[in-house]
C-alpha cells in the first residue's frame, strides 16, 4: 500500500486530484491510501515520516508550500514530492526541495497518469535496494 498525503486548500481540487489517483490505483491495481490537509501547518503538525508521496499546493494559506517543502525536507529527505500548481514559474524551484515534479491545475488524468507511472517506477525500484 503506497500513503499519499495532498496538501490542497481548495475542495474542488482536493477532491478531483483524489478522484485522479483513486481511477489510477483501479486501472492499475495499486493500493493507494490518501490523507488530506488543508493547510501546510496541520499538514507539518503531524507529519510522520510514513508517506511515500507528498502532492504539495504551492499556493497556501499561512505557510505556503514552497515553505512547507522546505521544513518537510528537514524532517524528511526521502519522501517524494509532486508540487500541484497553478503557477508553472514556480514550478523550477521545486529542485531547490528535491521535488521529483509537478502537476499543473487542474490536474488532467492523461499527463497525471504518465507522472504516476514514473513516480511508482521511481518508488518500486527505490523499494527493491
């Protein structure tokens, strides 16, 4: 089972990114498990270092998530992270966080799935050392 934790303070994207990766874990028989925060501070709060995938907002209320990436890579260097954005610009300064990607919003299935393919390809072989 792959836990994956979507910081996103708009329901509306929420729910479509969960509906994204709930038809890939079907179509792909991969059991996903998703936790959703609202906002980056709930999320660091009770961060726990058992997430495989992190799907961070950039634009947050409080802390925002280029921020968030930032403590979240203090508290953990292994953790994948997928930035979720509507701002492309910010996008490159996902490799200052060792971000593997990012997904522009919203989220359409055909380009996300080609991203999921290579996030689990990336996890499975990580898995395998």
């Amino acid at each position: 089972m792959l836990r994956c934790a979507i910081v996103e303070d708009s329901p509306r994207e929420l729910e479509h990114l969960k509906e994204c990766l709930a038809r890939y874990s079907a179509e792909r028989d991969i059991p996903l498990e998703t936790t959703a925060f609202g906002d980056a501070a709930s999320f660091l709060e009770h961060y726990r270092a058992d997430y495989d995938i992190v799907f961070m907002d950039i634009e947050l209320p409080g802390i925002n998530g280029m921020e968030a990436a930032h403590r979240l890579r203090e508290i953990d260097r292994q953790v994948i992270l997928i930035f979720v954005t509507n701002m492309a610009q910010f996008a490159v300064k996902g490799y200052e966080v060792d971000a593997l990607d990012y997904i522009i919003k919203p989220a359409q299935y055909g380009p996300l799935s080609i991203k999921l393919c290579l996030i689990f390809k990336i996890f499975f072989s990580n898995r395998n050392l």
